[in-house]
C-alpha cells in the first residue's frame, strides 16, 4: 500500500474489506453498514493507512459518543475490529463496546394493524404490509423476495440467505393466498416478487409504511420492523409456544426471542391489582 497516495490507500482499504466480509459469508447489509463507517473513519483522519493505530479509532468513538445510539457505536466498533484484524493486520484487543441500549421494540395494537393495513395507497404496497406482519419478515428479506421463493400450494415461502446467511421457511396466511397469487399471476416474469429488475430498497418500504402510517393516525414512531415485532408478539399473546415463533423469526438464539415475553400484553391484563382484590373489585 505504501506505493498509492492516500487517497488510494484508503480506497483499497475499503475495497479488500468488502471483499473479506464477503469471503466470510456476512450478509449485504453488513457488508453495506462496515463499509459506511470505515469510510467515515478513514475521512476524519490525516494519517496514510499504515500509520492508524488504536488512539485512531478511540478518538473516532469518542466524537459520536454524544451525537449516537448505543447501539450505533457497537456496531461503529465491530466495523473497526474488523477492519484492523482483517485489512490491516493490527488486532484491537483492548477494544471494548459500550453496553447496547436495552429498549423494548415498538408494537402495534391489532386494531392499529388493520389500519394501517387499510391505509395502502397501492395494491403492492399493501401486500408489501400483508407480508410483513403476516409472515414475520424482515424488510430486507421481503425485497429480496423472488416468485420462486413462494409455494402457494403449500403455503410457505422461504427465505433465502436471510440474516447470517442461512435460509428458512415462512408461513403465508390463508387470508393472503389470493391477494398473492393473483398478483404473481398479474406480473408474470418480475424478477423479484416486489420488482421487475432490480430489487427495491429498503428505505424505499420504510416511506410507504411511515406514510401509510401518517395516514391511519398512528403516532406511534413505526418502521418496518414494527410490523415483525406485532407478529411475534400477537403470536405470543394468542398462544403460540416461544420456540416455534424463534423459528419462524429465524433467530438464533432464544434469548432474542424472548424479548417478546416483556411486551406481550394479553396475559398482563389478565392480573387483577392487589387493590381489587383488597376491595373484593
């Protein structure tokens, strides 16, 4: 690298990350969100490649301490360690992240669903909302979609390569079967189920719902996410057993799953106040 300016160094540098992320079989979003902040790392310093060190990245932390979540700067220091160890050769092993932010995801009511649901301005983008709370998916899995990822006769679809690389089945509602397959069957020969060409972006769905959204007098602040945390959750509330839900979530550990045991609310209005029974209410 001592042969190219800084400026290549640095394009380089970016350039064999993605490559090493890819070789590890990380997912495009993760390929996407490491490379975005090495990026930003490398444009805040003055130094040539070879020369960053560990105070390089510690002084890169310390300016989005008061500017970010948490949760962005572990994801800022993880890109980093990656980046070192990987590309440059140079370990951060006295690197450590912040504790992530513990907060409970925003869930919509049942009702608020429906309006949401019902808000649509377009038959693809209610269908894009049918999907995703009917079937638990990730908006990046939902654009990736492609018709040959659906099986109307056995109703499931499957994703593939989802979130650490791995493929899993999901189920599709009875009460969607014919607003899908009268869709496929209107746009025959679309490479992705959404698209024709090209996939749509992500943030491309996050604007449809948050209009939508604005649409059905929600105040809530939603995403797409939303629509799987209310699947998860209103599966809990009706009864479903917490391992097949991390299944259909595609989580790998329980524990992610069992996020949803602290919002389920069906059960917590079931218990009657000390208060109630001190009165005989």
């Amino acid at each position: 690298m001592q042969d190219y300016s800084k400026e290549e160094g640095f394009k380089k540098s970016v350039e064999k990350l993605s490559i090493e992320l890819r070789l590890k079989g990380l997912s495009t979003v993760t390929v996407r969100d490491y490379s975005w902040f090495i990026n930003k790392f490398l444009e805040k310093t003055d130094k040539d490649i070879n020369e960053l060190n560990e105070d390089d990245c510690k002084a890169f932390v310390a300016s989005m301490i008061d500017k970010k979540s948490k949760n962005t700067i572990s994801l800022a220091i993880s890109a980093l360690k990656f980046f070192y160890s990987d590309v440059l050769n140079k370990p951060l092993l006295k690197f450590r992240a912040p504790k992530k932010d513990e907060r409970l995801p925003e869930v919509l009511t049942k009702e608020e669903v429906r309006n949401l649901i019902e808000s649509a301005e377009t038959e693809k983008s209610k269908l894009m909302m049918l999907l995703l709370y009917s079937s638990g998916l990730r908006v990046s899995e939902l654009v990736n979609l492609r018709p040959g990822d659906i099986n109307l006769k056995e109703k499931i679809g499957w994703v593939r390569k989802g979130k650490g690389n791995k493929d899993r089945i999901f189920v599709i509602s009875d009460s969607i079967l014919s607003i899908l397959g009268n869709y496929m069957e209107k746009n025959k020969g679309y490479s992705y189920l959404l698209s024709k060409d090209n996939a749509l972006t992500t943030r491309n769905v996050q604007k449809i719902i948050k209009h939508a959204a604005f649409k059905a007098g929600i105040s809530k602040k939603i995403s797409p996410h939303s629509l799987r945390h209310s699947f998860a959750t209103h599966l809990l509330d009706s009864g479903v057993d917490i391992r097949k839900i991390q299944a259909l979530l595609g989580h790998k550990n329980i524990q992610t799953t069992q996020i949803y045991t602290h919002i389920s609310t069906e059960e917590l209005k079931k218990i009657k106040s000390p208060l109630d029974l001190l009165y005989g209410n």
